[in-house]
C-alpha cells in the first residue's frame, strides 16, 4: 500500500507541473485582436505598450492607401468597425497582401508607436465572407466533341483516347 501512495502522489505532483506549464505558455503567447479604439485605450494606460507586439483589427479607409517609390514604405488608414471615428495610422515596409485593397478588412501585428503610429510587421487582409457565383453561361463549357455521352470522350479522358494513334497534341502518327 504504501508504494501505491507514493506512486499516485508523484502522479499528482507531474500532473500539476504539466498543467502549470501549459497554462503559463498557452496565457503567455495567447494574443486576441484589439480594436483601434481598444489599442488607444491600452496606450494611454500603458506606458509599456511600445515594447510588446500586439494585433489589431480594423477597416482600411477608402482612399487613405499610400506608398512610397524611394523605399518601401506602405502607409494606409484603419478605422475602428464599430466607431468610423477611431482611425489609426499604420506603417508597412513589406510587400503588401495581393488581397489588400482600399475596403479590406485587416489584422495586423506590430507596436503602437508614441507618435501615433502603429508600426505592422504583419498586415493579413481577412477574406470576403460573400463570393459572387460564376454566370449560368460558364456552368457547362463545350469542350469538343462528346463520343460517348459522358463529356469525356469516348476513354474517359477528354481526348478521344490513348489508343487511337494520336500523340498528345491530336496530330496522327504511325499511319
């Protein structure tokens, strides 16, 4: 009986090391988005803000996207989505997303600056939640000649088969 005590009490002590070592890496590196007012807020209240990155949400103002030819320097407006009026400018001096546009929406990583710029290391533009289907016309395109009915050809494969003499570019050959 008394190695089962001394098992299960080690048992418990590894038990509570590991869930200390997860809670304390998991509330460490867990970072949620903050809104542009949010960010203001914390900065005015935390002096340290600069020092730690943090991600920050928002709306890019349409027509507010410059960037400069000498360096790269990509600079746009965000807008808070719940007040239009809480806007914060941001600086990027890496290749922006292919997706960024002057209405995306945004989250961005990187430090709030005291001059009030937010400084991104990261700028991720969030998909559109809405994608226009494609025209009923371009539903079924006629690829050629249909030999068995099936759109495939008469093998399967949309070429009028391997075994009739032709080499991949339809030409004849062997005959």
């Amino acid at each position: 009986m008394r190695r089962d005590h001394r098992f299960f009490a080690g048992l418990a002590g590894v038990t509570a090391v590991v869930t200390w070592l997860i809670w304390t890496g998991v509330s460490s590196t867990m970072v949620y988005y903050l809104t542009p007012s949010e960010l203001i807020q914390k900065a005015h209240a935390d002096e340290l803000m600069q020092e730690r990155g943090v991600k920050v949400s928002g709306n890019v103002v349409p027509g507010s996207y410059a960037s400069s030819t000498a360096e790269l320097l990509h600079t746009f407006v965000v807008s808070d989505p719940d007040d239009a009026e809480v806007q914060i400018t941001v600086h990027f001096r890496h290749p922006i997303p292919d997706t960024f546009n002057d209405e995306a929406e945004v989250v961005m990583e990187g430090r709030y600056m005291g001059d009030g710029i937010f400084e991104a290391t990261e700028v991720l533009t969030k998909c559109g939640s809405r994608y226009e289907a494609m025209p009923d016309e371009a539903d079924y395109v006629d690829v050629g000649p249909d030999d068995g009915g099936d759109g495939y050809g008469s093998d399967g494969y949309g070429d009028g088969g391997y075994g009739d003499d032709h080499d991949y570019a339809g030409e004849a050959y062997g005959g």
